[in-house]
C-alpha cells in the first residue's frame, strides 16, 4: 500500500479512552501524525461519557479500551446510547483476541458504527490496517446527502444514468490474474452527490423496484463490458441477485436475450445470490437457479456463514462458486473459531466442485492465510476497492499479466 502523509479529512475529531496515559499519549500522536485537527483523551469511561454528553454530536472517532477501572469497556460502550455520538467507533485492547472478538459483536448489537479492533501490543502496522483503511474506502467526491428518496428521484436517477456499476476486481490466489469483479450499484447525482447504496437498495426493495434496478444494473454492466472485454476476453463479472429477482420465472430467458443482443457470452457474467435471500427450496427459486445454470451462467452463493441454512443450501442449490463472507475472513487470522469455519467451508466447496472465493481480504497475513487452505479468488481492500468503469479498465491495462502484492 502506498506510503507517505495522509490528510485524514474523514476525521476531523477523535476522542481516545484508556486508562494507561501512555497509550493515550501514543494514539495522540499516531492520529496528530495522521493530521486530525483534534485529539482528546480520557482516562476513564466515566470522563470520557462527560466528554460524549458535552459534544458527541461533534465528534467523527472514539477509540476505546476494554479494561478500565470503575467502569470497563463494555459497560462504557452500553451508556453511550444515552449520548448524541454518530461517529465511527473502535475498540483497541490487550484482552484475548477471542474476548475482543466478542467485544466487536456487542458494539454492533448496541448500533455503534465499529470500524475495526486492534489487540494490544499496538503498532503502526495494526493501525493503519484499521484506520487507513477505513480512509481509503469509498468517499463522496464531494458530498452525500441522506435526503428522502422518492419514485420520481429513483426513475430519474436510472433514466439519466446517475445509478452507475462500480467494479471490485476479484483475482486469482495462487497467479495473482485479474479474473473478474463483483458490479456494485452506485448511485452518483450529476453535482457529484451520492446516495448511499444502503439506502437506495432499501427504498428499491421496499418500493418493489428491484427488478427494475437489477436490469439498470444488468443493462450497464453489458454495456461497460464491450469496452473491458478488449482488454481482458475471459473476464467475468458478477451481478447480485435479489429474492424479488428470483421469484421472476422469465428473469433467464431475459437476461440471455438481453446479452445476446450486446454479443456477450454467458461465461463472462455471472450472478450472486446472499444465502439469507433464501431460506426455503421453492419450485419457482429452484426452477429460476438452474435454469440460469442451463444458460452456462454460473452462480454463487454470497455471504456463505451467515444465513440460516448452510450446508443445506450448498445440497439444494446449483451453485457453482462459494463466497465466504468476509466477517469470517477478517478475523480468520486470529480467531480460531473463523480460521475453522473457513476451512470446513472450503472443504465443503471443494467437495462439490465448486469454485471459491474470499471476502473482505485487507492485509498480506489473511493473504497466505486463504491462500494455504486453498482458495482460488480474493476480493476485498488488498486488491482494490470498487471504482468505476473508467478506473477498472485502466486497473485491468496496468496489470495484464496479474497484479504483485509483495511490490505494493
């Protein structure tokens, strides 16, 4: 990753809580190194929900222990609901890792917007796999709005081409090859203004408009892909699919008729089903999948782990590639737990042909970690993240024979 000052405009704020002054005075200058405009410490929970209750609503980071005096960690991260703070959060601690893990759940379960957690002894290295990272995510060019979406705003917004497909690349473990990406809606105003995918994805659910914003997406990714194919023939790239979509009987015939129409093959497009889209083998799910499958396009199973039906899905399905989600792959370096439920994942893959890929890979120890079980694709921060049409195909040019990330 590329070294060097960083402006750290994404937090301008940041308020650290441990009872240890030197670690205070160590992520102090860390984040100053960083050029936050403001660090403020405490040492103890109970000074730092003084701090949260006199200007939470300001502040963009909180950084926290788990082993504090009077009150611990978990206790702090319970009491600050009753705050204004809306900022990102993240827990940094020497308790075991598997405690920590444990720690991170809870911060969800309590709506705090955790970003990462770090075990004690920290370094440089450990912080900016967090906080860097969470830098070089995807930032509006210039604003983002949370303004309320109507129909009218979402018909515009496809009719004007301002919903766009953003391309993460996803490449082969052992050669490093490009061999396709993952297409993501986004959804960018002419001013430069984004919609959150969240929240866009959400009101075309809710408003029965996935069909509809499945096939802008589709539409767009056939189009982008005469272009991408020049430079790479054999690439293939991944569309999501709905559980509105699944229930579309004709959803094959018209997808096929569309590709055949831009003169794209079916092997350089294939489809993404998240396992909690699923819960029951219907005749219309089941006709839907394999009919696609008929067509040659293949399928995967998306977010494997965190659905209700694993290893039942896997037998019910035809899926030809398994994604493992990336709440496993983060930590699978660390926890046990995740390390073992990837590899009985992989074996489980493996036992039914089945190609398969890793999310969520962010650093080179999670790298050799899937690459030692045996995984064939990486997707996730190491590599890329999403961009657009333009940047992917110059990402794909400058690296035709596959990228290098001993070099990076």
């Amino acid at each position: 990753m590329a070294a060097g000052s960083y402006d750290m405009n994404i937090y301008k704020t940041v308020l650290i809580v441990d009872d240890d002054p030197i670690q205070v005075s160590l992520l102090t200058s860390y984040f100053v190194a960083l050029g936050v405009r403001t660090v403020d410490g405490a040492t103890n929970a109970a000074e730092a929900l003084t701090k949260l209750l006199e200007n939470g609503a300001n502040l963009d980071l909180l950084v926290t222990d788990l082993q504090m005096p009077q009150m611990d960690g978990l206790e702090f991260m319970r009491n600050i609901k009753d705050t204004e703070f809306k900022g990102k959060f993240a827990i940094i601690s020497g308790v075991k890792t598997d405690l920590i893990g444990h720690a991170a759940r809870l911060a969800q379960m309590h709506n705090l917007d955790l970003i990462g957690h770090i075990s004690k002894p920290i370094t440089k290295q450990s912080l900016d796999a967090v906080f860097l990272k969470e830098h070089e995510k995807e930032v509006a060019p210039t604003k983002e709005t949370n303004s309320v979406i109507t129909q009218e705003a979402f018909s515009h917004a496809m009719r004007y081409g301002e919903i766009v497909a953003y391309y993460q690349p996803k490449v082969s473990v052992v050669s490093g090859k490009i061999e396709g990406a993952e297409a993501l809606a986004r959804w960018v105003k002419n001013d430069g203004t984004r919609i959150s995918p969240d929240d866009f994805v959400k009101f075309a659910s809710a408003a029965g408009r996935m069909n509809e914003l499945t096939f802008h997406l589709f539409d767009t990714v056939l189009s982008d892909m005469r272009e991408l194919l020049l430079s790479t023939p054999d690439l293939k790239v991944a569309i999501n699919l709905d559980a509105e979509n699944i229930r579309n009987r004709a959803l094959p015939d018209q997808f096929f008729d569309r590709m055949k129409m831009k003169g794209i093959k079916p092997k350089n497009i294939s489809f993404e089903v998240t396992e909690s889209n699923i819960l029951n083998l219907d005749v219309t799910t089941l006709e839907v999948l394999s009919r696609l499958r008929v067509f040659d396009f293949d399928l995967a199973i998306d977010d494997f782990g965190t659905g209700s039906s694993n290893i039942q899905t896997l037998r019910d399905f035809p899926y030809s590639e398994l994604k493992i989600d990336k709440s496993f792959i983060s930590d699978a370096v660390t926890n046990s737990f995740s390390r073992e439920t990837v590899r009985a994942a992989v074996n489980l893959a493996r036992q039914q042909g089945m190609n398969i890929v890793a999310e969520g890979v962010e650093d080179m120890a999670t790298w050799e970690m899937i690459e030692s079980l045996g995984i064939d694709q990486a997707q996730g921060y190491l590599v890329s993240k999403a961009m657009p049409k333009e940047d992917f195909g110059k990402f794909l040019l400058q690296h035709p024979k596959g990228i290098r990330l001993n070099a990076a």
